[in-house]
C-alpha cells in the first residue's frame, strides 16, 4: 500500500493459511508516489470498500461474491495472478531520449506520411520510366527510317524553355548546397588551420646557406617563443603607455584649439550696428534725396562720436588693464620663484646618488628603488630585444637562401642559353659549362611538413605495400615463381630501351651522313655568314659564362659578409645571455626578499591610512570645538542681553531695584541649594506656594528672599517679570555649563588624537627608516653577484707596473661612453658655475639700478601729481575725473534717438507718396474696367435681340405657314438644326459674357 496499490485475495470459506493467500488482484488507483493509503474500510453492509490516500483522492470498491455478478456483463474478470512476488517490478523508464507516447504518436504518423510520399514517388519513377521507354523506342523508329525521312534530335524538343528551366533550376540546387555546407567547409577549414598553427607553424626549422664555391655556411637562430606572462605584462604596459599618450596629446590638441580660437571682440558699440544695417535698408539705386542725405551726414556723425568714444574708452580699459597687470606681476618682498622651487625640488628627489653602490652611505631615490616588478619588467624587455635581433637576422638569412633561390633560376636559364649556342659551334671550341649549383636538404627544411595530393597518393600506397609484404606467402610455391618473375622482369625491360635507343642513334647517323654527301660546298658569302655568326657565338658564349661566374662570385660575397655580421651579433646575443642569466639571479634575490618588504609596504599604508584616518578626526574634532565655542558666546551673548533688559526694565530711580536684582541674582544660590530634592518636591512646593498666598504675606527676609511675594509698592508686572527672567537666566547658566562641559571633553579628544598622531608619525618614520634600511640591504645583496663583463687587454686601463693585477675585485668596470660624458660634464658643470656666477652679479647690479630707478620714479610720480592737482584747482577749483569727463562727453542715446525720428518721419512720407501712387494707378483701372464692362452690356442687349428675332422665326416656321414647302421637309429640318446650333452657341456666348461682368 505504500505505491498506492491494493491487492485482493478471494478466500474460500475460513482457510486463511499461507497457501491460500497465493491468488489476488492487484489495483492501482491512487498516485504511485504521493498516493500512499492512508485509511481503508469497510461500509456498514460490507457492501463497499473505500480507500483514502495521501494524494487527496478517496475510492470506492463494491465487493460482490461471484453468484451477485449480473451475467449479462460483458467484461470478463481477469483470473487472480499467481507468483507475482517472483516476479520483477517493471522498471520506470530513465532513458532521456527514449520517446513518450505523444513523440512515439508523432513518429508513427511521420513515418506514415513518409511512407505514402514514398509511394507516390515510385509511382512517378515508373511513369518516368515508362515515358523514358516509350521516348527510346521513337527514337529507335526514327533511326530505322531513310536519312530523308529521319527527324533531327532539336525536333523532338517540344520547348527549348523547359531545359533552360531544369538547367536554370540544377544551378540554383548547387547554389543551395554551396550555402548549405559553407558553414560545414568554414569549420573544417579552420579546423585544418589549427591543426597547422599548432603542429606545423609551431615548429622551429634551423635554416643553414652553404656557399657555392667555398665551404662557408650561415645557420638561422633557433628561437624559443617569448613567454606569455612577460607577453602579457608588456602588452599591458604598452597599452598603458599608449592611453596615456593618447590623453595627452588630446589634452595639448584641445590647448591648441583654445588658443587658436580667435575671442571676438568688437569695440564698436552696438548702435553703430544698427546704424549700418538701417544704411543699407535706405539705400536704393536712385539719387538720394537731400532729407535722405541730411540723415546720412547725421549718421556718419554719431558714427564717429561713437567710434570716439568706444576707442577712449578701449585706450581706458587697456590702460587699466595694463595697470592691473603691472601691479599683479608686482612681486611680493619674500617672492621665491614656485618654479624655480619645483624643480630644486625634483632635483633633490631624482638626482640620485654619485657614490659607491658598496657604500654605507649610498642613498636609492623612490624611482630607483628595484622591485620584483621592475626585474620582471626589464627580463621580458631585454628578452624581446633579444628575440626581435635574432628574428631580424633570419629574416636576412631566409632572404639570402631566397637570392641563391633565384640565382640558380638565373644561372639554369644561362646554362640552357649557353648550351643552345654550343650547339652551332664545334667541340674545340666550346668552354666548359659551369655547374648548376644544388640547394642542399637544410636550406629547404620546410619542404619536410609540405605535402600534396601525390605525396598523400604515394604515402598510401607505401603503406599498402608494406601491408602486402607482411603477409604470409613464403609458403606458397606459385607465390616464390611469382616474386621470381618479378625480380628477373626489370633488367629485362631496361635493356630493351637501350637496344632501341642504340638502333635509333645508329640510323640517325646513317641519315647524317647521307645527308652531308648530298649537301654541296657553301659559297664565299655563306662562309663569311657562318663566320660572323661562329664570332657572335663564341662571345655570347664567352659572356654568359662570365655573367654565370659573376653570380655565383657575388652570392658568395654576401654570405661571407652576412656570416661577418652574424659573428659581431653572436657576441652580443652572448652577452645578452649573460645579462639575462644575471636578472634571473637579482629576480631570484629579489622574490625571496619580497616578503619582507611586502610587510613593510603594507605595515607603511597602514600608518598612511590611520594617519589620514586621524588627521580626519582631528580636523573634524576641531571644527566640533569651534562650534561649542560659538555656542558658549551665543549664550553669554544672551546673558549679557538678559540683564540689559533687566536693567531697561527696572527704568531709573527704581527703589525696589536692590530687592528685584536680589531676587534674580541669589536665586540661583537657593536653587544650587535644592539641587538635591527630587522634581516631585519642586512642584508639591509649586503647587503649595500657588494655592497660599494670602496666608504668606508677611515681611520675614526668608519669604522675601523666596521670591514668591511681591512686595507692597512693587509693579506686579515687574515682578513677574523678574521671576521669568530668573529661570531664563537659570536655563543659561545650565546650558553654559553643560557646553563647557562638551567642550572641555572635546579637548580632551583633541589632545588624545594629538597624541596618538604624533605616536603614529614617529612609528611611520621608524618604517621608512626600516624599509631604506631594506632596500639598502637588497642593493647590497645584488652588488654581491657576479657579473660577467667581456673585455678585452686594451680596454684594461688598471695595470700594476705595466702589469695586470691578478685581483680585479677593486676595479671598476666603465664603458667608455660614460666615461666620457662624465668627463664632459666636469667641463659643463665649471663653465655652468663661472655662467652662472655672473648671472648673479649682473643680477645684484641690476637689483641695485632697478631700486634707485624705482625711488626716482616715485619723486618724479609725486611731483606729476601734484602739479595736476594744482593746475585742476587753478582752472576747475576742485578735483575733476578726466576718464568721466571723457566718457561722458556726448549724449549718445539722445542723438540716435533724433536720428531715428527723422528716419520714421522719412519713411511714412515715402509711404503716403506710395500709397497716394497707386490709388491713381487704382482709379485709373477702375476707369477702364468700368468701359469694358459698358461695351459687353450693349453687345449682350444685341445678342439678345438677335436672340429674340431667330426664336420668332423659328416660331413662324413651325406654325404650318408656307406649305408650298411641305415637300421639302429634309431641307428645312437641316436649318432647323443650324438655327438650334447657332443659338446653342449663342447662349454660351451670354453666360461667358454675363460670367465676365460679374
């Protein structure tokens, strides 16, 4: 029950054993995972069998005997199973690709479909095949018949359209299955390119030259890929070189645009603008008028009081502007030069120690401390200098192997040119052909991994072969007479070519001969022919063997040179490889010391961070102090306030003031007094003092002190008064204190932070000192190696009594380009010293002549000003602004405005004349329209008229009159239909007419 399942078992009468319990039916109803049966029983009747299960669904069985089966029942109870618990449980399908029923349905039904597209088809195919055998057959007929009756193939075509249709259709199929395997022939192609990248472009071939005449040969570098971590490190920086540069030159491009950029300042004034677009609106191909002119002149004039008085005021502004300027530039009495301070300061930093690098007191500048970083760095630049050099050099070789390559094209092209002229000479005097140089097996090393279609071909048959010998035919006599056969066949067949090749050659010689006896003498002129050509042929001949000799002398010459030159590259590459052995073992060094100075790195940004962190605090402590500060000034500000209104309150003369200032002064001593007694105290106390106070109105000092009784005589008002400005004074002091109180633990914070970063600046320093101390240890530690330096006796300058000394460990290894620039700069630095010397006496003299200079400019200054001053009281009797006077010469806007009037009076003039122009021009029209509409009324009245008249006659003619003319009724039926047309046309005539009038 535990599947959800039911089992049950028929029992015969009270035989419950085991051997009965053998037969059962089995139902699965309920879910097989979820649908454990929870519950199962019985009706009341034992009618019914109801299961309940944990899937939620509730069965019910009825339970009949088999006499209670109606037996008109068509289904037939299945037979209790028998052995099922031998038998295995079928297994859940787990196979993800096996098919459901709903895919196994749809497989089913494809393949029928399948099924009856093939049948279709093959009923097509013999339709085809029918009209295939039907159309031979004609054919067959037609080849019977006489060639005159015979019809010709084009015939049979019933339409040439058809086969361009099928053709046109077969090329659009191979289209399809191009674009159908292009991904296909992609894939694999660039498959078959990895394949070539990592096997065969992988590998490194060693390429050696030989020479043609001589022993000489030149082999390539054998290169080992640069590593991919130092490929990557330098890669990055590059890119971070790059960036910056990059950035940079962005930054001095966008200098450049701003100070190319012209600032467009115009110093005309802005009326003057207005006045020339107003100038060139009023100008007009005619003369001008004199009111046009007068406005002109008016123009031009405030044109220039304006440009006067733009350029005065541009001149006042520059010359302010100049002033400003000079006072700006001024420099101050302690002025240092920022500059000039930067770049001692640069100096101090980065011009780096002159002594001993063994030196105790040797110093290393932060940029030329050496890290683990730096080593690596400058390991992966020198290998790739390295790399790079070697990569060059093979490339010089492979481009000498392919000169030989095509000098010995040149030379077979020379060979067979030679030999076609030694054929028309005689063998006397034929030179010895030079040989054609060979290119040995290591100049072509990459002719190995190259392979075709009939190096695959013969690969495969190779591979065949040696399968057939493996097999076991010793042991077959006609298999030994077979191989026998086959061994004895070649000789046999090769003497046969060479029978015939001598039958050949000796009836070829027989044709010679005969053919020479037959020939007759030449003549003198063929003779002097034959000699001119045999001396043309001897000196091309001559010539080509010479150029042949010249090739081969010349590529010899370039190896030797090349190979000169690879010998000078082989030291260097050595020396390379020493300096690379030697920033191995500083790395090695330098990566066992990294820990160390890891730690002091980080112990040292630690210090940095919890100093800022500190400095922070502080500065935020101290901006807290300065606000309490300001707050304890607020409140004794409001203090100081509280007793001036007090004292403005009391008034003058007042003789209860010592009793008032009593109350507020000595109340706080009564309040510190109750500080102890609880708030529950105070206001019963309160509550008491406000519910008696009447029975408390005696003159006892105690009651008075209190300050709950106003005294007899005393303003009520000013009483209350004092007592509310008594617990405001009260709620000051208490907040007075409390600040001082907040202050004062500020400044113990502050001082405690003071301290503490004092404590940290002291422990950064000792780092500092310890890591300097460090590196200093490091330095020492790489100056301990041994470094190879190839040199040779005469760069040896160290010798002992013209000897060299056998210990060099106190020598100094210099190259001579350093040594030089030392020397050199020996030389510059006096000559800089003596430069610079009178610099600074030219300097001081300078000083010394700019400060009379100054001293005299001032008196001369004083007494400018005031003899302008005396001369302005003299002529004005005061100080008068010239730069005012000046600006405000002219009352611009007043004239434009003048201007601007005489200019709105001329236009509107213009505009009446205009205006008074065309209602002439108007009247005129109307004039003449008023005419021709006259002149088309009188013609309307006259076709109206006619109109009239022909509708008459008309009228007369169809009333009977005139039947002498009845028997010609076709004529007048014609003028009938000439008079309707006729006044058809002449009614459009009146409503074109009566159209135009309206």
């Amino acid at each position: 029950m535990q599947d959800g399942s039911l089992r049950a078992y028929p029992l015969s009468g009270k035989d419950v054993s085991v051997g009965a319990l053998k037969d059962y039916w089995y139902l699965n109803v309920h879910d097989n995972d979820n649908g454990q049966i929870r519950g199962i029983c019985c009706s009341h009747d034992d009618g019914c069998l109801i299961t309940c299960g944990g899937d939620g669904n509730i069965f019910t069985f009825d339970l009949c005997s088999e006499e209670e089966i109606p037996k008109e029942l068509k289904v037939i109870i299945p037979p209790p199973r028998r052995g099922l618990e031998k038998e295995k449980a079928t297994e859940d399908i787990k196979d993800p690709d096996a098919y459901t029923i709903e895919e196994y349905k749809q497989k089913k039904e494809h393949e029928r479909k399948m099924k009856e597209a093939e049948e279709k088809k093959n009923k097509k195919r013999e339709e085809l095949s029918a009209l295939r055998q039907d159309f031979v057959f004609l054919l067959q007929k037609n080849q019977e018949l006489p060639k005159h009756m015979q019809l010709h193939r084009e015939e049979f075509e019933m339409d040439r359209r058809i086969f361009e249709e099928l053709d046109r259709q077969t090329l659009q199929r191979i289209q399809l299955v191009q674009k159908q395997l292009a991904w296909e022939h992609e894939k694999q192609l660039i498959g078959l390119q990895k394949l070539q990248t990592q096997f065969r472009d992988s590998l490194e071939f060693t390429l050696t030259v030989h020479a043609i005449q001589s022993s000489h040969q030149i082999s390539t570098y054998s290169l080992l890929t640069v590593s991919e971590k130092y490929a990557q490190d330098k890669k990055h920086d590059d890119s971070k070189r790059a960036a910056l540069k990059e950035k940079w030159t962005a930054i001095k491009e966008v200098e450049q645009a701003e100070e190319e950029t012209p600032r467009k300042t115009s110093p005309v004034h802005r009326g003057s603008v207005a006045f020339e677009t107003e100038a060139e609106r009023l100008k007009t191909p005619e003369v001008r008028k004199p009111t046009t002119r007068y406005i002109e002149s008016r123009r031009q004039k405030i044109r220039r009081l304006v440009e006067k008085y733009d350029a005065l005021k541009a001149r006042i502004m520059k010359r302010r502007a100049e002033w400003h300027e000079l006072y700006k530039s001024k420099p101050r009495d302690n002025y240092g030069n920022s500059k000039d301070a930067e770049e001692i300061k640069e100096a101090r930093e980065n011009i780096g120690c002159y002594r001993l690098k063994s030196a105790t007191n040797y110093t290393l500048t932060e940029n030329d401390r050496i890290s683990t970083e730096k080593k690596m760095m400058q390991l992966a630049i020198l290998e790739d200098l390295i790399h790079k050099t070697k990569v060059d050099m093979n490339e010089e070789i492979v481009s000498l192997r392919d000169l030989k390559v095509s000098t010995i094209d040149e030379i077979k092209s020379l060979v067979k040119e030679v030999k076609s002229i030694q054929a028309s000479l005689d063998v006397s005097e034929r030179l010895p052909i030079p040989l054609i140089p060979q290119l040995h097996p290591d100049e072509v090393p990459e002719k190995i991994v190259e392979y075709n279609s009939d190096v695959l071909l013969r690969f495969k048959e190779e591979q065949e072969a040696k399968a057939k010998l493996k097999e076991p035919l010793e042991g077959c006599p006609s298999s030994r007479a077979f191989r026998h056969v086959f061994l004895q066949t070649p000789p046999v067949e090769e003497g046969a070519p060479m029978a015939q090749a001598g039958d050949a050659s000796a009836v070829v010689t027989e044709e010679q001969e005969a053919f020479e006896m037959e020939k007759a003498e030449p003549t003198e002129m063929e003779l002097e022919i034959l000699k001119r050509e045999k001396i043309k042929n001897l000196y091309l001949q001559e010539t080509l063997i010479k150029k042949i000799n010249t090739l081969v002398i010349n590529f010899d010459a370039e190896l030797r040179l090349l190979r000169h030159k690879k010998l000078k590259m082989d030291m260097q590459m050595k020396s390379a490889d020493l300096r690379c052995i030697t920033c191995c073992e500083e790395l090695l060094i330098l990566k066992k010391l990294k820990g160390r100075e890891d730690l002091l790195e980080e112990q040292i940004c630690a210090l940095i961070n919890e100093q800022e962190d500190i400095h922070s605090k502080l500065k935020s402590c101290l901006a807290q102090i300065e606000d309490r500060k300001c707050e304890i000034v607020m409140l004794e500000e409001r203090e100081k306030a509280l007793y001036a209104s007090f004292e403005a309150s009391l008034g003058e003369n007042n003789e209860f003031a010592d009793f008032l200032t009593d109350i507020l002064k000595k109340e706080v001593e009564c309040v510190e007094k109750e500080v102890g007694r609880g708030p529950g105290e105070e206001n019963e106390n309160k509550e008491e003092d406000d519910e008696k106070p009447d029975e408390e109105n005696c003159g006892s000092e105690n009651i008075v002190f209190d300050g709950s009784i106003c005294p007899e005589g005393c303003s009520e008002d000013l009483f209350l008064n004092t007592i509310q400005l008594r617990q405001q004074r009260i709620g000051i002091e208490k907040a007075l204190e409390e600040e001082k109180k907040v202050a004062a633990d500020l400044k113990k914070e502050y001082n405690a932070l003071a301290k503490k970063a004092k404590e940290i600046e002291t422990s950064l320093d000792t780092t500092n000192r310890e890591l300097e101390a460090f590196q200093w240890e490091k330095l020492h530690r790489l100056n301990e190696l041994d470094v190879v330096v190839p040199l040779r006796l005469h760069q040896v300058q160290c010798l002992i009594d013209g000897k060299m000394p056998c210990d060099f460990s106190q020598t100094l290894v210099f190259t001579n380009q350093s040594l030089q620039y030392l020397q050199k700069r020996i030389v510059d630095l006096r000559n800089e010293k003596i430069m610079q010397r009178e610099i600074h006496k030219k300097a001081k003299e300078q000083n010394k002549q700019l400060l009379q200079d100054k001293k005299e400019m001032e008196m001369e200054i004083q007494g400018l000003e005031e003899r302008c001053n005396n001369l302005m009281m003299e002529k004005f009797g005061r100080l008068v602004d010239f730069e005012a006077v000046q600006v405000h010469s002219v009352n611009i806007p007043m004239e434009q405005m003048k201007v601007r009037i005489m200019e709105k009076e001329y236009e509107h003039f213009v505009e009446l004349k205009e205006w008074e122009e065309r209602i002439v021009v108007l009247q005129h029209q109307l004039t003449e329209l008023t005419r021709e509409n006259t002149s088309k009324l009188h013609q309307l009245n006259r076709f109206c008229h006619e109109k009239h008249q022909l509708e008459t006659e008309l009228e007369s003619l169809t009333t009977g009159q005139g039947r002498e003319f009845e028997g010609t009724r076709s004529a007048d039926i014609k003028e009938t239909a000439r008079l309707e047309s006729r006044l058809t046309h002449m009614t459009g005539q009146v409503a074109l007419l009566r159209e135009e009038i309206s």
